[in-house]
C-alpha cells in the first residue's frame, strides 16, 4: 500500500518536471536544433529513446542553402537562397545574402542584403532569389553565404553553403574604328570614329610638342551607347609651329580609361611673303599669288574655320583672284595645300 502510495504522489511531480525542461532546453549542433515537444519519443540527433507516455524530444532542424550565383557582370551578380525548418511556426527574424572577397562572410564583417521581419509574423520556409549585389569589382573573386536569424532578440544566425564567382573583366567602353589629325587653315583638326560604345561617359584629348610631353587639352562628352558608331571632331585652333601630337583617352561610367594612342601632325603659317594677296586689305576682290605647282586647293575660311570658298589648283596656276563683297568686313584665312604642303595667310576685309 505505502508504495502504490508513493508511486501515485511522485508520479505527477516527475512529469511536471520534464514539462518545465521541456519548455526550457533546447540543444544546439551546427546547424540543427533540438527542441521538447509533445509525444512518446524523445530525438537527440539521431537517436530515440522511450520516455514515458506523454512526453518527448524531437530534433529542430533548420536548413540554409546558398543558391548559384547568376547574371554576373564587371560589376554586380544576383545570389539568394532558401530556409527551411523540420517545425511548424519556426519564426524568422531575418533573411538574406553576405559577401566578401575573403572565404566564409558573416553578417559582421562583411556586405550584405537582408530582409528582416517582426518576430512571430514570419516563419519556415522561405525562399529569397533575386538579391542584386552591386559595386563588385571587375575580375574578381567572391565568396558569397546565405543566411537566416531565428528567434527573439539577436536570436541565432545560421548559414548556408559558401558559393564562389568572379566577376567580368571590365568591358572596353569603346572600339575605335580610327584616329587622325589634320592641318588647316587655322589649327589642326582631329577626327576619330567608334565602331561601338558600351557605358561610355566622355573622351580626353591631350597634347603635346613631342610624344612625351602631353597636356589634356579638351573633354568632349560620348554620344551615347552605339552598336553602329559615332564620328566625333574637334578642332585645335591653337596649334604649335611644327609637329603637334594628340592623344585619345577614351573614359567611361565608372572611371575605366583606355588609351588609344598617339597621332601626330605638322602645322605651319607660311610667311606672309610667300603668298602675295593684293590688296590687302580690300573692299571686295583679292588676288591670291603663289608658286605654280607647290599646292593642289584653296580655301578661304572664316577664323572660325567655316569654308566659304574652295577651289582646286591647276599645276601651271601661279594666281587666283577671290570675291568677298557678299561677306562681312572682318579677318579672313586664305589656305593652299597639297603636296605635303600647308600654307595659311590672312585677308583682312574694309
């Protein structure tokens, strides 16, 4: 009787006490947890045991997968992942992506993209793709984790896989299709053309008396994105005597340069002597006197560089006579060339 007795008062207070662990303890093993919950058996990891009739553990199990990382560029990459848990209302606080250019990124030391959430209003499963990590440098190796918080507070963190990708070499903003310098009237005049541009933000060009010893001299903004190409010109109407050299630096959007090269040509304001314009200056007609067959064209510009007049040259032409009653008084620039000759004098209208 005093035993029934005993069993019958002792009873309670055992399953009261494996109630209040129940409720209490939870067991932590990388990344799975075990937790107290109503049944007949009680799960350590792997193992069961028999307990009673009315009380068991069974394992909490929480999984983090790092999904592959796609569209990748120069300067960005899209990465997500997936959560899920063994129990039902398992509640997240806090999802997303870390990354790093050092192995096993954590939400502390490394980039990350995160969604958080009110504890108690989200829970297991939970995918989230689509996460855009963006200011990446270009040919470039990342490691990349997903990660999820569960529980109150801080809570824990855990994490998925590491993943692995490299991102792009930086595109070439631009493909030339060619770069020349020319001498006229008033300067030189430098041309070039893209076959394409991609990203591209401006172009630089500099100058210099010898190939060495270059300045910038201009910035001259892109057209814009082209799959079929732009023709860009420019005049330098402060030119040394003698040989120019010009470099092209094309720039784009985030700061990439990319050189292309040297060109170089030769400008020369003949002395007034060797080109006789009678009378200057005039009040209309102008005779333009040279030497038969040093130069194949004549042009009369304004200093400005628009032509207003051409002409081409007879090798036995020694004289041309110009009409410049329909224009303004001002300076004006009378340019023969041709034979590897540049000669530029100055007409002045009253």
């Amino acid at each position: 009787m005093l035993k029934n007795l005993y069993f019958s008062i002792m009873k309670p207070c055992f399953y009261a006490v494996l109630l209040a662990i129940a409720l209490q303890l939870s067991f932590y093993n990388s990344n799975a947890h075990t937790m107290l919950v109503a049944g007949d058996r009680a799960l350590v990891g792997e193992e069961t045991e028999m307990v009673g009739d009315d009380f068991s553990f069974a394992a909490l199990k929480r999984t983090v997968f790092t999904t592959s990382i796609s569209s990748v560029t120069h300067t960005s990459a899209v990465g997500g992942g997936t959560v899920s848990s063994t129990v039902t209302n398992d509640w997240i606080t806090e999802v997303g992506i870390v990354w790093s250019t050092s192995q096993n990124p954590t939400v502390v030391l490394s980039t990350k993209l995160s969604t958080t959430y009110t504890y108690g209003t989200q829970y297991y499963p939970l995918t989230f793709n689509g996460r855009m990590m963006t200011g990446l440098n270009p040919s470039t190796t990342y490691y990349v984790r997903a990660y999820a918080r569960s529980g109150a507070g801080a809570g824990t963190v855990e994490y998925g896989p590491q993943v692995s990708f490299v991102t792009l070499a930086n595109p070439l903003p631009v493909k030339l299709n060619g770069f020349a310098a020319k001498a006229v009237a008033n300067g030189i005049t430098l041309n070039w053309q893209t076959l394409s541009e991609i990203n591209s933000s401006y172009f630089e060009l500099f100058h210099g008396s010898s190939k060495d010893d270059f300045k910038p001299l201009t910035k001259i903004s892109s057209l814009g994105n082209s799959s079929t190409g732009k023709y860009y010109s420019y005049l330098h109407n402060d030119a040394i005597l003698g040989d120019n050299y010009y470099k092209l630096v094309a720039v784009d959007a985030d700061g990439i340069k990319e050189d292309f090269g040297v060109v170089v040509a030769s400008f020369a304001i003949v002395p007034e002597n060797e080109i006789v314009l009678s009378p200057n200056p005039t009040p209309n007609k102008v005779k333009v006197g040279f030497s038969a067959g040093r130069y194949q064209k004549l042009l009369l510009s304004t200093v400005e560089g628009k032509i207003l007049q051409q002409f081409d040259l007879l090798p036995t032409a020694a004289e041309i006579e110009l009409d410049l009653i329909a224009y303004p008084k001002g300076i004006y620039l009378v340019k023969l060339s041709g034979g590897g000759h540049v000669a530029t004098t100055k007409v002045v209208k009253n």
